[in-house]
C-alpha cells in the first residue's frame, strides 16, 4: 500500500516519503537520503540475505542495520549462498587463448609509469556523492589547468588524504604489481599521458590521477600469463552470473523506493 502524506505537517509527517525496502524491509532511516548507487548497494545485500534466510542458511532473527551494516553472520551466510548458487564454469584454453590476443597490452611485462595523485579517501560516515562532487571538479580543474603541473601539486598538498600529499602527490615509478588491482586496471594498458579523463575508483577511494610517463613492457606469452587470464575471465563469468541471480530474485521480490536496473546492478561489496 503507497503512504500519503497529510501535506499540512500538522501531524508532523511532514510530507516525508517512506523508506525505501526490500520485501518490507527498510534500506535507511526515515528521511534520510542515499545516492542511488548506495541505495541499490543496500537492496542487493538486502535481497542476497532475506535469500540465505529463506534457504536455512542464517537465523530468520537476523536483521539489518539502517545504516547498511550487515552482520558477521549475514556475510558469512551470503557468502555460502552465493557459493551454492553462482555455477561458474572454469574458462576454456581457447577462450583464454582468445582473451589474450585481443588485450596483449594487458599482460605486458615490465611496464611501468610514473604517477602522482589527489585521493579523496571514502571514510566510514563520509557523505560519497558531496566527495565525488568536490573530486570532479577538482579533475576538471586540473584538466584545464596550463602551469606545468604546479596547481595539480598544490591540489594535492591542499587535498589529498595520501602520504604522499607532503610531495605533491609523486608516487615515482609504478608497475601493475605495486598497485591495487582496480587501480591498475584503470591505468596501465592504455597510452594516455597527463591527468586521466576519469576519476580512478579504488578501495582507498577517489583518484585524480596524473601520467608523468610511460615506459612500455615486452608482450607476454600466453604461457607466462595464462593463469592470470583464466582468472580474469572467471571472475567475469562469477559477475554475470551474480547480476543474473540478483535479477532473479528482485523479480520476485516487492521492492518499493529503488530500481535494479538488470545492466547497472553493483555487487556486493
């Protein structure tokens, strides 16, 4: 049943909308507002444990936080869930083989490149959408800056929430390995040179990143990476298996106050 306000306030409900939910169940307190990739962060965890509920896999007096949090309890029995539900085939040699030739530059050897940064780390009770509002205007800031990178340093000394802050953001030389996985997938492989165009998402938070150099690598064999591919490619096939099983059960589901877009659905964290 929709709830509708009185729209005089005199009862003090004030026109305020219910929150949104999963099957009944609230994803937030009552007025508070989540960006929408927050919210349906919240709704797939939400669907994931009623499901290990359903399944006998976590006590049915297990409940969420309205702040997202989930218990220890709630992970582990999402985790035995997805286990049991997400069939994941292991890749094939041709499939790897195939893989390999159309992304040579992203199992080169020995390819390197000199970095700075301004993180903005993402902090327990820090507001996400005001973070990346301020981190994209300080990266079109730096786009559009002409100096030679003198305001990208003060930018850093000013901002970031990194050590290397005190240096202008310098993080000298890099390799793949040096770096976080997410991190390295957004900036080794490709050819750009100078501040990225995009904003780089990581564990620690968001990065503006800029490319001092690039000292290219040596192709690898196939054989040098194929474990590193195979593993690319099942954790490919682990995500779209989980964006199909999170489809299925929202289909089932009363969701009220959120879309799960079938394309844009994020995993759980």
């Amino acid at each position: 049943m929709e709830t509708t306000s009185c729209g005089s306030g005199a009862c003090g409900c004030a026109g305020s909308a219910p929150p949104a939910s999963v099957n009944g169940v609230p994803l937030h307190a009552q007025g508070e507002h989540l960006p929408p990739e927050a919210l349906r962060q919240r709704a797939c965890t939400e669907l994931l444990r009623q499901q290990a509920q359903r399944e006998g896999l976590l006590a049915a007096g297990d409940a969420p936080g309205l702040d997202g949090a989930t218990s220890a309890e709630a992970a582990q029995a999402i985790e035995r869930l997805l286990d049991r539900a997400l069939q994941v085939p292991e890749p094939s040699e041709e499939a790897c083989r195939r893989y390999h030739a159309a992304h040579p530059a992203l199992h080169g050897q020995g390819e390197r490149a000199r970095l700075r940064h301004v993180l903005f780390a993402v902090t327990p009770g820090v507001d996400v959408q005001r973070l990346r509002q301020r981190a994209e205007a300080l990266l079109i800031e730096l786009r559009c800056a002409d100096d030679g990178g003198v305001r990208f340093a003060e930018a850093a000394r000013q901002w970031s929430n990194c050590p290397s802050a005190a240096q202008g953001g310098e993080l000298g030389w890099l390799t793949r390995a040096d770096c976080a996985p997410e991190f390295a997938r957004e900036v080794f492989g490709a050819q750009e040179v100078g501040v990225l165009a995009r904003l780089v998402h990581s564990r620690f938070g968001l990065h503006v990143v800029e490319v001092c150099a690039r000292e290219a690598g040596r192709p690898a064999a196939f054989e040098e990476v194929r474990a590193s591919v195979a593993l690319v490619l099942r954790q490919q096939a682990w995500v779209n298996a989980l964006r199909q099983y999170l489809q299925l059960l929202a289909g089932a589901a009363e969701l009220h106050g959120v879309q799960l877009d079938a394309a844009e659905t994020p995993l759980v964290q």
